[in-house]
C-alpha cells in the first residue's frame, strides 16, 4: 500500500482527492491540515514524514488570499515557500515524491499567447512571487518532484463560480473583470493530472489547466447559463475593480508538457464547468 501525505487537505484539491482516491485499497491518504501540521515548521515537517514513511507528498497547501498576500507578506512567504522548501527537504530525506502545486501568478501577463513550462517568469504581485521562489526551492531541496502550474481553481469549497451563482440570487446585473485572460480549471480534472503522473518517473515542471481561454466576465456569463441564470454580465476593467494586487492580464498556460511526455489531454473548460455545475444541481 502507498501512503500519500496531503497537505491542506480541506482545501479544494485536498477534497478532490480525497473524493477520488476514496475506496481505492492500494492508496493510504495521511491528510493534514493547518491544525494536523505546519508546514512552516521543518522539525513538525520531518517528524511526520519519518513517522508515515510516505510513497509522495502532495503539497495542496497554500495562502491564496492574493490581496491580503500584499500586507501579510511574512506569512505569505512562509506559508507558500518555506512551507514547501520543508516538504521537499522531508521528501528527499525519507526517499519520498513531492507534487508540489504552483499557479499561473509566476508569470506577468504580458504575452498574448500561451505560456510555456519553457516561458521565463515574472511575477507581478506578492503571492505570485512567493510560489515563484517556491518552485525554485522544491528543485533545488527534492531529487523527485512534480510541479504543476494551475489556474482559476474550482471545487468543493469557495470559488469564483460559487460567489457568482450567491450574487445572482440579489442581482440583476453582475460587474467582473473583462480584461483579464486564463483557463477556469476545475479540481476533478487536475486531479486526473495528477493521478496521471504521481504514479510514474516522469518528473519535472508541468502546466495543468483545463483547455481554451477567456475572460472572467465570460466565465461569469457561462456560469449563469449554464445554471438558467437571467443575472447578466457588465464586463469592467482591471483598473475598475481596484484590486490591490496586480494580476496577470494574459495568464492562458499551455499543457505542453502533458501532451509530449504523459498523453493526459485536459478537458475543455466549458465541458470541466458545464459538468461541475450540472454536480451542483444534482
């Protein structure tokens, strides 16, 4: 049997998880959360991993409160760097995998096509320079890792899609960013990505979006039809909303090294969210 340490495993992708390794004998899930383990602490971090000798870490831990990132700097960066430094140095220690989860924030926007895992990064805001230096840390501290780079998650738990479907219970009309590009990715499908590699020797860094693009207006808009919803969609600009943290304008990733060495092809993101809300319904 393998055991499969997961951290921040109430998250949305530590639920997912759950949910589809459920039932399964041959795989033992150690969850942890923030009250189970800080990641923070590398002397927690090395008791457990010695203690449940684990077959990979998948590190689904993260303070992704990209706003609030901003001003709680220092817990920023030890949350999503330290945190993972940590966990890679237990993996290596205890001759464990680690998959560590990153996000399309590492990079700055400016590209008007996909990027590529081969693409430079750039980070433009706090958190995303956190798991910037994040990824570095996972290889330069782990002999085996996996770096996934997501985007727009969804699942069970808080999200855009969520907020969307509360807002148009009490709105007509709904204003979200227009201006702001990437691929809406849904939990169950990275989930399926992840399943497609943890089990091989094909490490590296990956891109792990759901396939195609658009905006977060036209993500809204799918969310309202889809669901039979007569809100409609005023798109705004960036600068409209007034977040405090910079966001990419062009965030699409392309899965290019999913499609040349592991063959998983990712869902497009209308079928990922037209099966996520029919789930909701049901």
């Amino acid at each position: 049997m393998k055991r499969i340490i997961i951290t921040g495993c109430n998250g949305q992708l530590g639920r997912e998880i759950n949910r589809f390794y459920a039932g399964n004998s041959d795989i033992e899930l150690v969850n942890t959360d923030v009250e189970e383990l800080d990641i923070t602490n590398i002397d927690d971090v090395m008791k457990m991993a010695k203690e449940v000798n684990p077959y990979a870490i998948v590190n689904c831990a993260a303070y992704t409160a990209v706003d609030a990132c901003e001003t709680n700097q220092d817990i920023a960066f030890k949350v999503n760097t330290i945190g993972p430094r940590n966990l890679a140095i237990a993996a290596r220690e205890t001759g464990a995998k680690i998959l560590h989860v990153s996000t399309d924030y590492v990079f700055d926007g400016t590209k008007k096509t996909p990027y590529y895992e081969s693409d430079s990064i750039c980070p433009q805001s706090v958190y995303g320079a956190t798991k910037a230096e994040a990824e570095k840390m996972v290889q330069q501290m782990a002999e085996r890792f996996y770096i996934l780079r997501t985007a727009w998650l969804y699942g069970d738990g808080k999200n855009f899609v969520k907020t969307m479907l509360r807002l148009s219970d009490t709105n007509d009309t709904v204003r979200v960013v227009g201006d702001q590009f990437g691929t809406p990715t849904s939990a169950f499908e990275l989930t399926k990505a992840i399943d497609s590699l943890l089990f091989t020797d094909n490490y590296g860094l990956f891109h792990a979006t759901c396939e195609g693009s658009c905006n977060w207006a036209e993500f809204a808009a799918e969310i309202f039809r889809l669901a039979e919803k007569k809100t409609k969609v005023e798109a705004i600009t960036t600068e409209e909303y007034g977040a405090p943290a910079n966001r990419p304008a062009h965030s699409v990733l392309e899965n290019y090294m999913f499609k040349m060495t592991n063959g998983f092809l990712f869902a497009d993101w209308q079928d990922a969210i037209a099966k996520y809300i029919k789930e909701l319904d049901a």
